[in-house]
C-alpha cells in the first residue's frame, strides 16, 4: 500500500515545478498518516515540503478551490503552515513542513502540559483574525447534505439515528434563537491537526473549514481530544478572558453532541466507500453513541436551558 502511495507522490511531484525543477526521482518521499487523503514529507537537499494528495470519494463532500482559499488565509493569520502550491481541480496541494513539532493525540492532550491552553489560543487568534472564510459551515444544512450522498450508496445506519437527529431540532431551536457572531472557523479539530513545540499550537487542514460559531471549534476539540472537565475549563479559561459564561459553557457541550451527530455521518460515507484507513463502521457506531448519551445526560439539558437564557 506504502509503495502504491509512492508511486501516486512522485506522479503527482512530476507535474509540479518545485525545489528549483528537480526531477521526481530525485525527491525523497515518505508517507504520513491521514484518514482519507494521502500525506507525505517530500524533501531534496535541505528543503522539506508537504504534499497532499486527496482521497478517493472526497469530491463528493470537500471543495478544493473553497479549502485553498481558506488554507491561504488561515497562513495570514499566522498559525497554519505557508501554501505552495494548491490546484483546485485536481486537490493536490503543497504547503510548508513543520520541524520539530510533535503531531497530537489525546494522550499528546493529556501529557503536554499547558497544550489545552495553547490549542485554545491558536482558535482565539483564527477567530478574531479578520479573515473571511468561503463556505458556511451550518451544522444541520451540512447533515441534510450528507444525509443526500449517504442516499445514493447502500449503507445501514446505527440504530436509533434518525431518533436522535429529531431530537435534536430542540438544539437547532436554542441556536437558531441565540445565533452566534460567525468566524473563521477550522471545523473538524483532530488531534492530529494540531502541531505542539510546546510554546506555539500550529492547526493545519482546512478541507471543512467555513464561516462558523466559534465555540463549534471548541466543542470539536474536546471531544476529539477526549478532554476531561479540567481540560474543557483549561480550554475555556484560556479562550475567554475573565471564563466562560454559562451560556458559553453550554454552547461548547451542545456542540460536543453535534459534532458527534454530523461525523456519525461522514464516518458512513467512508464506510460506504470502502475507506480502509480504519473501520468506519466501528467509528461512526461509536460517535453515534457517545451523542446519544450526551443528549440523555442531565447536565446536557442544564447546558441547553442555560443557552435559552442567554436568548
């Protein structure tokens, strides 16, 4: 699979111009993780570059001229990597290559002390950056249009979904009557999206990215990251000068349900396209659950009502 890879790199890296027209042969290639595209450091003499090359299937929900425009403005902002190079029909893209950042995990999260905080931090410096994003990314618009693809492919869903996804109108409600000044927003927050020295939190991949409510941001976060309720206040404290409010506290939990209700979905598309990245079945089934017992949890109804408050 690795050498497959490879060879896919050095196809693309021919028809690019880059370290000062090398041949593709000459650039060594090396393979890096991602769940549905294919991620590689790619290096020749000292120069060090990263090349993406987009998944099987991703056309049908990312796109590539909307995640380039973004990607070069999340640059400006100073907390994502340089874009070199990014074509909007093909989704190749090459940006600048991190050293000496280790890749988060959740027990990355757990372990590196302060790194909530930094994480916090990088957001508050997107969302305040001014920038404008292309796309809107609306939570329940996004789960209508996975729900169309998700139509076309023979694919089961976990019992109970479309249960769940009712009552989740009472969550579309409380937000539709307390709606959010939007901001650039990253919108899929995987650990692995996180690059730490330990002083500076970077955020690289911007396929989901749009205008957004900030707190969906930090509700992503924590559940990625698995974050206990000391790291949720570490974030949130860090985020908010003077703390959160409960309205904004409740905001960040809802969200932590609603991000697991829309990639419940994303997880079935991968699994109906055959993504071998990992078992999508087992993926989507377990964010699924994890909604569902957030939603039935009392303290999920005493976040609700504290953002109905704020109305």
């Amino acid at each position: 699979m690795d050498d497959q890879a490879i060879d896919e790199a050095r196809a693309a890296l021919a028809k690019l111009d880059l370290f000062g027209g090398a041949q593709a042969a000459d650039v060594k290639v090396t393979r890096l993780g991602g769940l549905t595209n294919l991620v590689f450091r790619i290096s020749h003499g000292s120069e060090v570059l990263c090349l993406r090359l987009p998944g099987k299937g991703t056309e049908e929900y990312i796109d590539r001229a909307v995640e380039a425009h973004n990607a070069r403005a999340v640059a400006r902002a100073g907390i994502s990597p340089k874009v070199i190079h990014a074509d909007p029909e093909s989704g190749v893209m090459v940006s600048a290559f991190l050293d000496g950042f280790a890749t988060m995990t959740p027990d990355g999260f757990a372990t590196r002390s302060g790194s909530p905080a930094r994480a916090a931090r990088a957001f508050h410096q997107l969302h305040n950056s001014g920038e404008t994003f292309e796309f809107r990314f609306e939570l329940f618009a996004m789960i209508d249009d996975y729900l169309k693809i998700l139509a076309t492919k023979q694919v089961e869903f976990p019992d109970g979904y479309h249960d769940v996804l009712k009552e989740a109108e009472v969550v579309r409600a409380a937000l539709n009557a307390n709606p959010a000044k939007l901001a650039p927003c990253h919108c899929d927050p995987l650990c692995e999206n996180f690059l730490d020295d330990g002083e500076t939190m970077w955020i690289i991949d911007w396929e989901y990215s749009g205008m957004n409510d900030p707190l969906w941001d930090l509700g992503d976060l924590s559940v990625e990251a698995g974050f206990t309720p000391v790291q949720d206040a570490e974030m949130m404290n860090a985020y908010f000068t003077g703390g959160p409010s409960d309205a904004e506290m409740g905001r960040m939990v809802i969200y932590k349900a609603m991000c697991d209700l829309l990639w419940t979905l994303w997880g079935l598309i991968q699994h109906a396209n055959d993504n071998p990245a990992e078992d999508f079945w087992a993926y989507a089934t377990g964010r699924f659950e994890r909604c569902k017992a957030l939603m039935e949890s009392p303290e999920f109804k005493t976040h609700l009502l504290a953002v109905n408050k704020n109305t």
